[in-house]
C-alpha cells in the first residue's frame, strides 16, 4: 500500500514530458527566478535547473548572475524578457519616494535660522545698501521690494533678512545714497581745472519738459571722465549748485534747437555744435530729392511687407537659403536716425534677388517690386553714404577724444570719402557735393573753427598735419596767447612763475637740477622766451602712433612741456557731440515709466543721478 500511494504522488507531480515539475526558490524577489527552480524531492533547493533546458546550473550562495549568463549562452530570447522584466521591476521601485531621514537641529542653528537680524546688524546693513544700489543703478521701480517673487529671492539668499519697506527706500535708503554719490562727485569736481559740457532738452512720457547737463573733463591721470550733475529746469542753476566757475567751462556742446541755442547764448557760453548732428542735417537736406523720396518711399513699405507676415518672412528665408544670400532680416529707417536709411538700403540692395522671388509669387504684393529706376538711385545712395556709416559711432564715445579727430575727418570728407570720383553718377555726385558744402561752412564760424583747430594741434597725432602754413602760424599765436593767460601774472618783466614739475628723487636723470640756480621754494620764473622755446618744442616733436591715446601720451610727456599739457587738458576734454545728453533721455525713458509716471521732478533728478554716476 505504501509503495502504491508513492507511486500515485510520484505521477501527480509529473509534466507533459513525463518529468518532474520544478518548484520556485523560497522567498525569491528577482525575476530571473521565473526561468529556474528545484526539484519537488529537494527540500534543502540545492541543486538549481533550468526550466527551458531541463539542465543542472551552479550558482553559489544564490548568486543569480551564472542565471542571468545561463539565459544569455543557452536561450538569448528568455535572456531579453528576463532583461526587460528587471529594468521594469527597477523602474517601479525607483519612483517609490521614501521618507527623509529626520534629523535634529542644535538649538544655536535653530535659533538662528528663524530669528531675524537687528537693523543695527552689519549684515541688515549689507544687504539693504545692496537692494538700494540695485533699484539705483538698474532703474528698478521702487515697488520692487514688495513683490513676491522679489522677497522670495531675498528670503532664499538669507533667511534671517527682513526686507524694509518701500516707503523706507524711497524716503531714507535713496536719498542717502543719492547725498553719498553726490559728495563723491563734489569732491572729484573740486580739483578740475577745465571742463567741457553738453545740454539738451527732452519731454518725459507726461509730456513734462527736463533739461539735463552732463560734464567732461580731464582728471590728474589723464584719464577722460564725464559726470551727470542735474536732470532739471533751469540752465543757470546748473553751474552755481556744483560751485564750478563759468569762465572754467570751455564750451557746451549741443545741437541746433533753437530753444537750446538761445539759452546758451543768454548766459554768454561758447557753444560748439554737435558733430553728428551736423552730419545727419547735411545728409537729410542732401536726400531731398523726388525720386530718393519714391526709392526709400517703396523700400519701407517692402519692409513693412515682411514685417507684418511670418508666411512671407518664412518664404524669405528659404529664397536666401536657395540663391546662398546671407540669412539678414530686413529692418526699416528711423527719421532721427540717417543711419537706419542707410542700413535699410543696403539690406535691400543684398536681399534684392531674394525679395524679388517672394513678391513676385504673390500677386497682392507684386507692385512692390523695385524698378531698375529705383535699384540705381538706391544704390546711387548707397554709393555715397556708406563712407560714412561708421563716423556717427566713433564720435558718440565719451570714453576717449572725440574733439581733436572733427579737423582730420573734415579734411578727409574734402579730399577722399566725398570726393567727386569718375565713376560717380549724378545723383552720387549731387549728395555728395550738398553735404561737403553744409560740412564746411558748418566749422567755418570764427568760435567754432578756433576750437577745432587748437583741439587738432594739441593732438600729439596730428600737430599741424591738416593745415595750411598760415593756419598753422595763426595757431601758434592763439596758443602762445592762451599760455600767457594761463600763467598767473608776476610783475612786469616776467610773464610770472609755475611750479617745477615733481619728480622722484631716485630719478637719475633729474640729479642737475641740484646744481640749477633757482628759487628755493621749487618756484621758476615763467618768460615769453621760455614758453615760446616750449612751444618750438612741441611742434618739433615727433607725432605720436596714430593708434596711440593723446591723454596717454601727454601724461608721459607733461614733464617735458608743463604749461602747454595744460592746454591740453583744457582742449582735450570737449565731446564732439552731444550724445551724453541724449544718453540720458534714454535713461530718463527708464526711469519715468508708465508705471512711475507721477514721479516729481526732484524724484527724477535723483534717480537719473544714481543711474548714470553709481559705480558697478
């Protein structure tokens, strides 16, 4: 009976095949162990079989890689489900998220993390002088501070400040500032001896008019520094606020407003007009021509064309790409702005193949096409323009000498740029020709042209490069009487006395003047022979490199000429244009905003201050 129920179990547990089913590992968790198993007699599951194959596999300790290597030689298709289901399985578990393990701060860290700082703190001080400086120097709305993502930013960066309030900013932090900046100026302005400034009006968004008044000046390393001083109403006070003396100021540099010009000449200042504005008035007058007024007429409405579709934008792209034109967007002229004309037609001279292909295939949009009439006066403009593209931008810097480079360039426009070349059509030859003649009698006035010329001849550059010998001569005049006036005046044979130049006593080359008889207190006697002599000197020297900077220049060599370096500084330091002022309407757009648009004059004035003189 036993043997008989043996049998019976033994053929219950038998497959298909008349073998054994295996049975799984006990608390198996990978996978891989759906392809093994053990036999129903191993009670210890020692022995481990493959239930594809049938077939004995070692592995030792359970490790299950021999499994995985047994899949992979035997059965490459149940190796592959076997991959995939435990990349599966690792991508369940990974997106389990388990709880973060809790750990107990020290009462220090504790405290200090949710205690905020005493305004007394250095630290407050730290942070608040930085968001000051930032709404200052970035033309932040004050408004700022209390937004949320604002003070979200600040809580990130320190948890402990609290960020004061906007009435603070505006009422104690600004103004602070503001009386901190403007000491600095002071005292920077309270040793120049010459400066030159620009002026300009302009109208904020509520049509409110502000005059602003920018000066430039050469400080004692000869470095080119320019400083907004007020944004304001009234011209006169400008001066008298920041205790500079009028008969310091050398000129003011502004452009042609009749309101500008009669206000200058009210307070009896030398004005100097701008260079640039100059330039574009001769170019707009010289562009007054029916058929440049047809051609630049239709090329603003092919832009506009382009502009106000992406369809005929996108088709624009894929016709440069097809005919290897350069990928340029097409951009349109502003009327203050002769530059952008210029700009305009040169990209539709470049793109002429490319817009001819798009406005042809669109029969709305085909009387746009440019003629061979218009193609040729565009270019005609082009022709005689593009030369001097890049002059606007040169003399727009305040960074270095703008002033001593407007006798060069005039001198250039006259004898290469607008010149009257063989090629030239007569249309060429006709713009060319008005604005020469606008240029030249522009610096012909007695006042403007003694500024130009005496600026060019301080140049180390240039010395009498761009004139003529009696030019050169009635220069040399007006220099020696200007460096008469400069010495102060000491009895009546000499002109008067200067003070030696400092020199170190470790300099070897300067040991002589131990044994030059002089006044004891460093003081030399200052004649007409001696200034003369200096004069010769400085014209007999070799120019400089024309890549060099005069202001670097004249530091090294003021030694050598110590009252005609003085001249220098006093020359040097005129912009050429006006574009510091027209800076600052920029800034002052900024500043009064649709959203600050009730800011009062003062409120302005201050924040244009901080925004053009704060230091990075």
């Amino acid at each position: 009976m036993a043997a008989m129920e043996d049998d019976t179990d033994e053929s219950a547990s038998l497959n298909e095949a008349g073998e054994p089913e295996l049975v799984s590992k006990n608390g198996a968790t990978l996978v891989v162990w759906k392809w093994f198993g053990f036999r129903p007699s191993d009670t210890h599951q020692s022995t481990i079989f493959c239930r594809t194959c049938k077939q004995a596999v070692v592995a030792k300790g359970g490790n299950t890689t021999n499994l995985f290597y047994h899949l992979k030689q035997k059965h490459f298709l149940e190796y592959k489900k076997a991959v995939k289901a435990r990349e599966e399985l690792s991508a369940s578990t990974s997106e389990v998220v388990r709880p973060k393990k809790m750990t107990q701060q020290t009462i220090d860290i504790a405290l200090n993390s949710c205690t905020p700082y005493d305004k007394s703190n250095k630290r407050w001080g730290e942070l608040t002088n930085a968001v000051t400086h930032c709404l200052a120097r970035d033309m932040m709305p004050i408004q700022s501070v209390e937004r949320e993502g604002f003070k979200k930013m600040l809580k990130t960066f320190d948890p402990r400040y609290k960020l004061p309030t906007k009435k603070y900013f505006s009422k104690v932090a600004l103004p602070a500032l503001y009386e901190e900046s403007r000491t600095e100026v002071s005292n920077a302005l309270s040793s120049v001896e010459f400066f030159a400034s620009t002026t300009d009006m302009w109208s904020s968004r509520t049509s409110d008019p502000d005059m602003s008044l920018t000066i430039h000046y050469v400080d004692k390393d000869w470095k080119l520094q320019n400083k907004c001083l007020e944004t304001t109403r009234v011209l006169k006070e400008f001066l008298s606020s920041w205790n500079l003396q009028e008969e310091n100021q050398v000129c003011v540099t502004t452009d042609n407003g009749a309101n500008i010009v009669k206000a200058v000449a009210l307070n009896n200042w030398t004005r100097l007009s701008c260079f640039g504005h100059r330039l574009h008035i001769a170019i707009e007058r010289s562009v007054k021509d029916p058929r440049i007024e047809r051609a630049v007429g239709v090329g603003k409405k092919i832009v506009a064309a382009f502009g106000h579709s992406w369809k005929r934008q996108r088709a624009l792209q894929a016709a440069q790409k097809e005919l290897g034109l350069p990928e340029h967007k097409l951009i349109t002229e502003c009327c203050t702005r002769w530059g952008s004309k210029q700009r305009m037609i040169q990209q539709l001279l470049e793109q002429e193949k490319a817009i001819t292909q798009v406005l042809a295939a669109d029969k709305t949009t085909r009387h746009l096409m440019l003629t061979w009439q218009d193609t040729e006066v565009l270019d005609s403009v082009s022709t005689a323009l593009s030369p001097l593209l890049e002059f606007t931008d040169v003399f727009s810097a305040e960074e270095y000498v703008t002033i001593s480079c407007v006798k060069p360039v005039l001198q250039m426009f006259n004898n290469d740029m607008l010149k009257v070349k063989e090629g030239d059509t007569e249309l060429t030859k006709d713009i060319k020709t008005a604005i020469l003649d606008y240029m030249n009698k522009s610096y012909k006035d007695s006042v403007t042209e003694g500024l130009v010329n005496i600026a060019s001849f301080l140049d180390p550059r240039f010395h009498s490069e761009y004139f003529s010998e009696s030019e050169s001569e009635a220069i040399k005049v007006q220099v020696m009487s200007e460096l008469k006036h400069l010495v102060p005046h000491q009895g009546s044979t000499a002109i008067g006395f200067s003070e030696t130049p400092h020199t170190s006593t470790g300099d070897q080359t300067n040991q002589g003047a131990f044994f030059l008889k002089g006044p004891v207190s460093g003081k030399i006697e200052v004649t007409a022979e001696r200034l003369s002599s200096e004069l010769s000197s400085y014209v007999n020297s070799p120019p400089a490199d024309s890549e060099c900077d005069p202001l670097s220049w004249w530091k090294v060599h003021t030694v050598n000429f110590p009252h005609i370096s003085r001249l220098a500084r006093k020359y040097l330091c005129i912009p050429a244009t006006s574009s510091a002022s027209e800076r600052l309407f920029s800034t002052g757009g900024n500043v009064v905003t649709c959203q600050r648009s009730s800011l009062k004059p003062a409120s302005v004035n201050m924040l244009v201050f901080l925004t053009k003189n704060l230091k990075t």
